[in-house]
C-alpha cells in the first residue's frame, strides 16, 4: 500500500494567499510516501512546505513556474482535453495520469487508463473555470488497484469522495 | 589513616560532615544507651553533646542541612522517651525546666521546643504560652544559619500543634490569631537572619553568599506556607492582619533576594480572593522593592494568577471592574518605572506585556485596555535611555504582537497608541515588525476592506513597501519578505466589486514606489485579483448594478482590464519579468475573450504578449514554454471573428518555426494545428451559466463616460462558433511530417541516424493524425492514414527503435488505441477500412 498526493495549481503568492489550514492539518507529514505535482506551486516556500509534508516530489513545470526551477515539463493543447491527456499518457507510457492547470478536478477512466487533474489546493483564480474550489487528491496505490480520495473544501467544510479505479490485466 | 596533602572546598566540606556526623553518631549512640538504661540526666547530657554539632560554622548550607537531618532524626528517639517518662507520672513542666541545663543555648533550645511540642501536645500547658515562649526565646540564636534551621526546627515540630480554628488546641490553648502571631513572628525573625547573612563576613563572594541564601529560601517561606493553610484564616484576618505584617517585613528588610522570593511566595500562596481584596496595598509594595528586584516578573505571577482567577467564573471579572483592577494594576506599572529609573527597558516592557496578556485573557473585546496599556508603554520608554536595545526591541515587538492575535489586527493597528509605541524602534526592527505583522495577518486571515485601511496598513510595512535607507538587504531575506507581502494582496478584499477595485487601485499606488524588484513581486498578484473583479462584473446580470445613493460607481470590466494591461505592462517595462508580464497578457486575453466577451481589448492583449515573445524571451527554452502558452490561450479564445483571427492564429503558427530545435518546431506546429480546430464542446459561459451570446451586458449607464462606443471595444459581442478549418489543419500536419523528415536528414548528417526522435516526432505525428481522423475530418481519409501508419511501421522496424524502450511502448500503446476505437460499435464505419 502506497500513498501518493496529488496537489497542484497552487498560484502562491500570485493568486492565492496558502494553502487552506484545513487542508493544511490533513497534510501531516510522514503519512505519505510520494508526492505528484502537476505545476505551477509558485514559490520556492510552498515547494519546501511539501518537503515538509513529504520528502519525495515529483514536479512539473507549470506555466507560472520559474525557468530556474528546472522542473520537466510535457505541455498539453489543447488544454485539459481528454483526447490530449490520452495521448501524452499513451507517449509516456504510463496508467494514471496527472496533470493541471484548469483547476477543476477530474478523475475518470479512459481506455483502461486513468486520469487525473487534482485541481487546485488553493481554488486559485482560473481563466477556464469560474470560482474553484481548492482540492486535492490522494491515491492509495494496492498493486493493480488505485482508491483515490478527492478532498474539496465547499463553504468551508472539507469534503471527501472516493472513486476506485483498477486496471484489468 | 590522615591525609594531609591540601583539600579543595569541596573535600573540606565532606570531610567537615563527616566528621561531625561521626560525632553525632557517637553522641547518639550514648544518649540512646542512657534511655535503655533509663537514665534521664546522662541522656540529656550525651544529646546536648550531639546537638552542639550543629553550632558548627563550617559547614554550607547543604551540608548544613544533612547534619540536621541526621540531628532531627535522632531527637525522636528523644521525645518518644519524654512521652514514656512522662506516662509515668512525671510532668512535662519538669522536663520543660530539666532541659534547660544544657550548658550551650543551641543544644538547650532544641531540647526546649522538642519537650514543648509534647508539653502542648498533653494540652498540661497552653499552646499560645508554649508557643510564645519558644518563639522569642530562640531570639538567643543570632548565627544566620543555625538560627534558621534552629526556627525551622520549631516550626516544624509544633506543625499541628496551634491553636488553629477547628483544632483541639484552640480554647484555653488560644485561638487563631494566637497561632497567626506565632507564625509572624517566626518569619519576621527568620527573615532578618537569613537577609543578615548576606552582611556577614567579607563582601567579596557575594555570588557564593547569594547561591547559598538561595538553598535556604524555602525555609522562611515554609512559614508563609503555613500561614495560608490555616483553617481560621479569613479575608479580614489576612487584610487587617497578616497581609500588613508580611509586606511590612518585604518592603522594610530593603533585600533583593528576599522581596522576589518572598512576592512570589505570597502571591503563589494565597488565595486569589485574597489578592484581588487587598489589590491596592499589594501593589503599593511593588514600587517601594529594591530596584534589583525583577518587578516585572512578581507583577506576571500575580496577573498570571488573575487572568486564571477570571476564567473560573464569569462573575470574578464583575468583581474586577467593581474594583477596577485593571486601572490598578496599569497604575502599578506606571508608578514601578517611575521610581525605578534605572529598571531595564526590556525589563520594563515585559511588565507591559504581562498587561497585555491579561487584558487579552481577560477582556477579549475591550481593545481600550490594550490601548491605555500600549499609551502607559510608550509614556514609560520614550522616558528612558536604553530602548535601543536588542533586548528592549525584541521585548518591544513582543508586546505590539500580541493584541495583533487576539484581537482584529486591522482595528488594532487603528489605534492611535500603536505607531507610538512601533516609533520606538529602529528602522531596521520596524522592518522585523513590518514582517511580523503581514505574517499575523495572513495567520488569522483578516480581510482588509477599506481603501483607507490599505493606506494604513501600508504605512505600518512601509519598510517592505519601499526603500528605506539600509544596504544590509539579504537577497533571501528580500525575496522572502516579497513573497508576504504578495500574499497579503489577496487579503484585499470586498464583496462589492468596485470597493475590491478601489483598494487595489490604493495599494497598486503605493508598490509602484517601491521599484522594479518590488514590483515583479507585488503586481502579479494585484492583476490576477482584479482578474477576479472582471469575473464577477462580467457575471453580474446587466440590472444588478444599479446601485445604493452613495457607493461607489461600478467599473466596467473594460475599465478593470485597462488596470490589468497597465499592471502587465508596467511589470514587462520593469524589465527581467518579460515572461511574467506575458502570461498575464495571456490570461488577461481569455479573461476578456470569454468573461467580459470585449473582442478589441482580448486583440490587444494577445498582441501585447506576442510583442514580447517577439522581443523579451530570454532563450529558447522559455520561448518554448512561452508559445505553447499562446497557443493554449488563443486556443480557447471564442471572441474573434475571422479576420482578427486569422492573423493572430498565422503570427502564432508563424513563431513555431522561429524556435530552435526541430523537434520543438515540429511540437509546436502540432500545437498549433488545434488553432485551427475548436471543440464543439460546451464554451466557457456556458459553464459559467451566466452571460453568453444572449445576457451578454451591454452598454452600461453606470459606468464612467468614456465615450465608450462600438469602435474601441468596450461592448461586448457575442463569441463565434466554434473554428473548424480542415484545410489549415491539414497543412500543419503535413509541414509536422516535413519538420520530422527535416530532422531525420539533419541528424543523418552529423551521422547520428541511430538518434530515436525522429521515429517519436513520427509517432506523435500519427496520433495527431488519429484524433482529427477520430473528430471527423474529411481530408483525413482511410487510405492516407493508412500510409502514415506504414510510414510509421517502416521507421519503427529499424532496430535503433526497437531497442527504444520508451519508444516501442509510445507506439504499441497508439496501436492498442487504435484497436480500442475499432472495437466502438459507434465507430465501426469509421475505422472499418483501417488495417493494422
């Protein structure tokens, strides 16, 4: 059993002042073993808050990240279409994928595959979806089975759904 | 055997106890044998012998202390022997006068008060007498030490023994105020020996003398112990009575050590009735304390004490305003530094934090207290001469924390003591204020709402917001302090749109003082709120705006996006934020495009943005990043008619090739290909729910009389179906598979052939191919798929691919995508003709 958080599309300071303390006090650390995130944090202080959370990060370079930070990055276009994602999941050869920047969160299955937006820990400011809601997820990987838990903060009350994903073989 | 060679203190002192314990022992021993042997008068002889022990002035207090416990141990052998004489039939008024042969007075008072706790305990005699006479006989001993644990024994044995309300002493043994006088006068005496040993001898070790005074505190103290557990104590004994007596002895005995023990002592040891009852003499005291004296720290434990007392009962703060405690207390502090004008100015900022605390414990919503104690503050310090001090400052900022978390930090900052007392501080600590008051707020979460709060607020940062004067900036430090004040942008808030815009207009003002790396920091953040405004403008219904006499005019989104595309623009001309500045003329663009729907102002945006791709973009890695994010954004955009369109979508289709690499080019045409192909998915306002082609707003009354009109943009238009141009997709794909040969031929060149990314760039080509195929466009037919997929099967049989892992993965998962579509009953006819 492995724990991977899915936090993204932060925009601090840009868009967002931080995290939710509500969120902030599920994110204890040592719980989680991997952390996924789809870009654009911004800041340095927000990475080493994750570090905090969990020393093992995946990052990709968001549009609003600086160049300095060297992160990989794999761009999507259209932005957010399924077809798309399907298609960079399909280059990178990989079962579940994760990517950003739209803030909405989406998770669903595609062609035995699955994808997955967290959203945005800080229901940041969005050009393509009015009023976020700050989300995030977290996976509990089990072999070919993946239970993800959605976290949303609707007027102020942290709500968790469960979706159950597994791969045929 | 002896050892001669010279001793430290230490093996002195060991050897000092040792052998008086071995005298003690031997004493003992003889004493004891004389009681088996019933034989009163050698028995007294050897205990006075073994009690002349303790006379000894060599001894430390420590050591001290363990030859009277051995001592004390030993006398109980003693007074049960008393007690066994005694139901024999001899009285205890004999014993009483037998005892006082012993030659010694030391010796002789011990035997006294062990026979006197067993005269009082046979009630033969009364215990006030008995008590009366031990007390102010054991005056005979003066030594410091021995008259200590001399009074300390009498203490401890007639423990039990007073005449206490309730107990079987009281009546013709006294009553409580005979047991109260005996237990005054005790600590009276013990205290002036134990401050008149720090007279005794040479004044040179003044730090030994104070450490050992320290070990021997809680000997006088037991008595103030005792005191308060009298049962017949009442307020109006301890207000007449022995609250007097006690402070009379603190104040009078003019000893540093002393007056804070024994503060605390009775503070800590009296019930806080008590306390709040005789507020006014206990506080008198603490100005006249010696001005060694850690006032402040008596005046903590008691407001400690009282901000606990207050949290019990609701009615206890009633009982504190009746008596106005707080104007008390306040007063206390101000009076202490007056008197002691050479008190530590941290010293005496910590008093004021202890106010503070309690004001805050205690009244959480009488923020008038906190400004009288912060009034009181400053009045104390601007008086004094070392508030520079590291020490001070940090105390200093403390203080003005504090109200900042208990109660609204923007009120708090409203007042007018405030900036008083953070005047205080050097500029480079108002700075460290500065940082802490920003982290405050974002911690507790204010909304600043008010134009003028802004100002204030920024007054009180001004050090973050703007030069001052200081080389010493750590470039870390710099950026970390940025980041706050960023953060704190989104604390600038209203619910009324317009209000929101005024106060970011007021704090945009003010960053733009604060220079170009300020700004890098402090705009971003200023553009994407007012982007926020837009949203919610746009999303108004076109009647809401009418509003109440006396708010303020409701801008229009137009108005806004002017403010976004200045802040943009000021952002790009402060130079090295050329990227910045173009994401937010991107996503300035969509705002407008698809909320505002403001077709000349979303053109303008883009052409910004292409400006700087064109001219700022520092390498190409960026300029990378920069157009797949023009792309993505132009993407989206629905608000353009065809010719506007058209010319920005070839500009962006025109950049892909300025790009470096061939494998970017080719990426990037790809990108570019969706230009050409919008979703016939659901547009933005649909989803929004609100605005779209009909609800629209349009021209609207309230807004400022810009002469808007249809030429310069400001009415917005409905979005365009969605673009579906075959014909341009087709030829990026086909300029993609160029780029791609392009590449091969180049890397066949520099005899890297082996080089998988043609055969990637390929394949990616095919499921480009794949989704228009799949999206229904005609001049993608089976048959040139067909080739293409040969093509790709050509390539990917080389056996550099087939040794690409990553490579042969991308591939095989497009064929099993392939397989999966043909399997679609609704996509049978489509994919029928396909073979694989």
């Amino acid at each position: 059993m492995v724990l991977v958080l899915c936090i993204g599309d932060l925009h601090i300071p840009h868009r967002a002042t931080d995290i939710p303390p509500k969120f902030k006090t599920l994110l204890v650390p040592g719980k989680i073993h991997h952390i996924l995130c789809p870009g654009n944090l911004c800041t340095r202080e927000v990475y080493d808050y994750l570090k905090t959370v969990c020393t093992d990060i995946h990052i990709t370079r968001g549009n609003f990240d600086e160049a300095a930070a060297k992160y990989p990055e794999d761009e999507v276009s259209p932005w957010g279409n399924n077809e798309a994602l399907a298609l960079v999941q399909r280059k990178l050869d990989v079962d579940i994928l994760i990517s950003g920047h739209t803030h909405e969160f989406k998770a669903f299955k595609f062609e035995d595959r699955f994808l997955i937006n967290p959203g945005s820990a800080t229901g940041a400011y969005s050009d393509v979806v009015k009023d976020p809601k700050p989300s995030f997820v977290l996976m509990d990987i089990d072999g070919s089975k993946a239970t993800v838990y959605i976290y949303e903060l609707i007027d102020e009350e942290v709500k968790v759904e469960k979706v159950e994903f597994s791969k045929d073989d | 055997m002896d050892d001669h060679r010279i001793m430290t203190p230490q093996e002195e002192q060991v050897k000092w106890l040792q052998d008086a314990s071995n005298s003690v022992k031997r004493n003992a021993f003889y004493m004891k044998r004389a009681l088996d042997e019933d034989n009163l008068r050698e028995a007294l002889r050897y205990s006075a012998a073994m009690l002349v022990e303790l006379r000894t002035s060599l001894l430390t207090p420590q050591k001290y202390f363990e030859l009277y416990m051995q001592a004390f141990d030993e006398l109980r052998h003693l007074e049960a022997f008393f007690k066994e004489e005694h139901s024999k039939g001899r009285s205890y008024a004999d014993l009483y006068e037998l005892v006082q042969h012993a030659g010694n007075v030391l010796p002789r008072l011990y035997l006294l008060c062990t026979v006197g706790s067993c005269f009082i305990r046979s009630k033969e005699a009364h215990a006030k007498d008995i008590l009366k006479d031990l007390v102010e006989m054991c005056k005979g001993v003066q030594h410091p030490t021995r008259g200590l644990f001399l009074r300390s024994y009498l203490c401890q044995v007639s423990r039990g023994l007073l005449p206490d309300t309730g107990s079987e002493y009281e009546g013709d043994g006294g009553d409580i105020n005979d047991a109260l006088e005996f237990l005054l006068l005790n600590f009276t005496e013990m205290n002036k020996l134990w401050v008149r040993m720090q007279h005794q001898g040479s004044g040179k070790d003044r730090e030994r003398k104070e450490g050992e005074r320290q070990q021997l505190a809680d000997l006088v103290g037991k008595n103030l112990t005792y005191i308060s557990q009298l049962e017949g104590l009442d307020f109006k004994l301890y207000q007449e009575v022995v609250q007097g007596r006690m402070m009379e002895q603190v104040v009078s005995c003019k000893d540093e050590i002393a007056q804070q023990y024994l503060m605390q002592c009775i503070i800590q040891g009296f019930p806080d009735e008590f306390h709040l009852g005789t507020l006014p003499t206990l506080l008198a005291a603490l100005p006249e304390l010696q001005s060694g004296v850690k006032v402040h720290l008596v005046l903590a434990s008691l407001l400690d004490r009282l901000s606990r007392f207050a949290a019990t009962d609701a009615s206890v703060v009633d009982q504190f305003n009746d008596s106005d405690a707080f104007g008390q207390l306040l007063g206390a502090a101000t009076r202490v530094s007056e008197q002691h004008t050479e008190m530590p100015g941290a010293d005496i900022a910590a008093m004021y934090i202890a106010l503070a605390n309690f004001v805050g414990a205690v009244y959480p919503d009488h923020l008038d207290h906190i400004d009288r104690v912060l009034q009181s503050c400053h009045e104390a310090l601007a008086a004094h001469g070392d508030i520079r001090e590291d020490r001070t400052e940090k105390q200093i900022i403390a203080l003005l924390t504090l109200p900042l978390t208990s109660y609204d930090p923007v009120t708090v900052l409203g007042l007018s003591t405030y900036p008083r007392v953070m005047s205080l501080l050097k500029p480079a600590t108002c700075k460290a204020m500065a940082v802490k008051i920003v982290q405050t707020i974002l911690k507790v979460g204010t909304e600043i709402s008010e134009p003028a709060q802004v100002d204030m607020l920024l007054d009180f940062i001004a050090p973050l917001v703007a030069d001052v004067h200081m080389d010493d900036d750590d470039e870390e430090d710099f950026e970390d302090e940025q980041a706050l004040v960023a953060r704190l942008i989104h604390r600038l808030r209203a619910n009324d749109p317009a209000q929101h815009y005024a106060l970011l207009q007021t704090a945009r003002e003010r960053f733009s003082a604060g220079g170009a790396r300020r700004l890098r920091h402090t705009l971003p953040p200023i553009a994407f709120a007012a982007l926020g405004i837009v949203g919610r403008l746009a999303a108004a219904a076109p009647g809401a705006e009418a509003c109440a006499p006396g708010a303020l005019f409701r801008p229009s989104p137009k108005e806004v996006l002017q403010f976004v595309h200045q802040c943009a623009a000021q952002l790009a001309e402060a130079g090295e934020n050329a990227e910045m500045a173009l994401q937010l003329f991107l996503t300035a663009a969509q705002s407008a495009s698809e909320h505002a729907r403001l077709e000349l102002i979303a053109y303008e945006f883009f052409e910004q943005a292409f400006i700087l791709f064109e001219e700022a973009i520092p390498d190409s890695a960026s300029e990378r990043v920069a157009l797949a994010s023009i792309v993505g954004a132009l993407q989206r955009c629905r608000i353009f008619p065809a010719e506007p369109r058209a010319t920005l979508v070839h500009k962006a289709t025109g950049y892909s090739a300025k790009l470096l690499r061939k494998a970017d080019q080719c990426r990037a045409v790809l990108a570019c290909s969706h230009l050409y192909w919008q979703d016939n998915c659901e547009t933005t306002s649909e989803k929004l729910g609100e605005g779209g082609t009909a609800a629209a707003p349009k021209e609207d009354s309230g807004s400022p009389p810009f002469g808007d009109s249809e030429e310069d943009g400001s009415v917005a238009s409905s979005s365009q179906p969605p673009v579906q141009d075959g014909e341009h997709v087709m030829m990026c794909l086909k300029r993609a598979l160029k780029i791609a040969h392009a590449a091969q031929q180049q890397l066949a060149v520099a005899l890297r052939s082996s080089d998988t990314l043609p055969a990637w760039l390929f394949v990616e080509i095919l499921n480009h191919y794949l989704y228009y195929f799949d999206q229904g466009l005609s001049s993608i037919s089976a048959s040139v798929l067909q080739n293409l997929l040969e093509l790709v099967a050509n390539e990917m049989a080389g056996d550099n691919c087939q040794a690409d892992a990553g490579l042969v993965a991308f591939y095989n998962n497009t064929l099993a995508h392939i397989a999966a579509q043909k399997a679609k009953p609704e996509k049978a006819s489509l994919y029928d003709s396909l073979q694989v």
